[in-house]
C-alpha cells in the first residue's frame, strides 16, 4: 500500500469516527484512533505518522520493540506505543522499555511483574484493565471480584509505578450487533462502577472498538478505538 493509499484510509476513518460521535452526540474529538500496526512493517508506520497519527498499537512485544526502534531513528515526532495484545510475564521487561501504556492487563501476576520491571528502570506506566467479552479470545478478568482486587491493589498504593486510565474489551467477532452492543455497554457500565469504588485511580479511558464495530463502540462510550485493517489494508504474512 502506497503513502499516499494509508493517508486517504486515515483521512477517511477519521471522518467515519467524527460522524459517529456527532451521531451520538459525543463532543469532537472525544474519541482516540488508536492505529494497530501489527504485522505491518515500518515504512506503513512512517507513513501514518506523515498523515498526522501519533497513537499506535501492537500486540506482539519483539515486532513492535524491532518496529519502533526504526520508526524512531526516522522521524522527528515520537510515537506513542500501547501494547494491546494479551502479554506473558517474561515479555514485561522488554514491553515497558518501549511502550507508554499496556492495554492488556488481565490478571494480578502481570501487575506484579510490570511493577517490577518499572521500579527497576524508575518508570511509571499507564495501563488499562482487559475484560472478557468475546469467545472469540480467552484474554481478559472474567470474575469482577478479580478487577476489583487489582484495581483495590492499584489504590492502596501495592503498585506505585502503574497508573490505571481505563478499561479495555474485544467484543464478541459477529455480524450481529446486539451481541456486540451489550458487550460494550457491560464494559462501560463495569467502568462507572470501578469509578464509584475507587475514585482514586481516575479511571476514565474506554478501549474498545475495532475496524468492523467502531460506530457501535462510540455509541456505546468508547474513547479510544482501535483500528487496524481499514487503515493498513490487509495484514501481510507475519514478520
């Protein structure tokens, strides 16, 4: 895909998302593009960032740690990185070095380790909550009592280097939009609650929505969402 084909995708998804938050009666500018470059070499990255996007996403932690290293010798203006995809705990340590935001947080055991590898290089680091909405992945807190242990965890200061912004969902792969609606909304409501519980942690941010069910998820409250392929076309073959 040409520079010039990734600027017109952006251009045209960036009115798709002004569209459905005018439609919802959201503010402009009130949801994030969060672009999910995975499998997409670097030269498509540059590309995005010459047409205006700074917010990228990966979810494997070696491709994105390659991938970005060239990015950032060949531009001016950094990229912000979140790892969005579900994260094993020997892949913390390289995950915080080159990321502002770990998107894909899912169980006590890997708050412990990024706290870890942060306290050791003195770096604080934002993360949001993974919730499990969808067969389709086995990532995510299932049981609330779960989320709200860690989140319980987060506010009583165990964890002085992550910062909670959110939470995040993948919703069910299906043409059927209630499906898909009722897991957005569950998401959003679970976020109000946890914002109810513990106001410290200011948890404001709504990850959800991917290029098939983005309109929904603004309807829904997402603040961020999360767009791959309407972007960079197809994914190639694995790096």
């Amino acid at each position: 895909m040409t520079e010039q084909q990734i600027a017109d995708n952006f251009e045209k998804v960036r009115t798709e998302i002004a569209e459905a938050e005018q439609k919802s009666g959201r503010a402009a500018g009130s949801v994030r593009l969060c672009a999910v470059s995975k499998f997409h070499p670097a030269q498509d990255v540059i590309a995005a960032m010459h047409a205006g996007q700074v917010l990228f996403g990966e979810n494997r932690v070696q491709e994105a740690y390659d991938k970005f290293g060239l990015v950032r010798e060949a531009v001016q203006t950094q990229p912000q990185l979140h790892i969005i995809g579900s994260l094993q705990t020997n892949k913390v340590k390289k995950a915080v070095s080159i990321s502002s935001c770990i998107q894909s947080v899912d169980r006590e055991p890997l708050l412990a380790e990024i706290e870890r590898q942060c306290a050791r290089i003195g770096k604080t680091i934002e993360i949001f909550f993974e919730i499990h909405t969808g067969e389709d992945t086995k990532s995510g807190y299932t049981d609330t009592d779960e989320l709200f242990a860690s989140a319980e965890h987060c506010a009583s200061g165990m964890y002085p280097h992550i910062v909670p912004r959110g939470l995040m969902t993948m919703a069910p792969f299906t043409r059927e939009e209630k499906p898909v609606r009722e897991a957005f909304s569950s998401v959003r409501k679970l976020k109000e609650e946890l914002g109810v519980r513990f106001p410290s942690l200011r948890i404001q941010e709504l990850s959800m929505g991917m290029s098939q069910d983005f309109a929904i998820a603004v309807e829904e409250g997402s603040t961020m969402v999360r767009i791959g392929t309407a972007l960079f076309g197809e994914r190639p073959a694995a790096l």
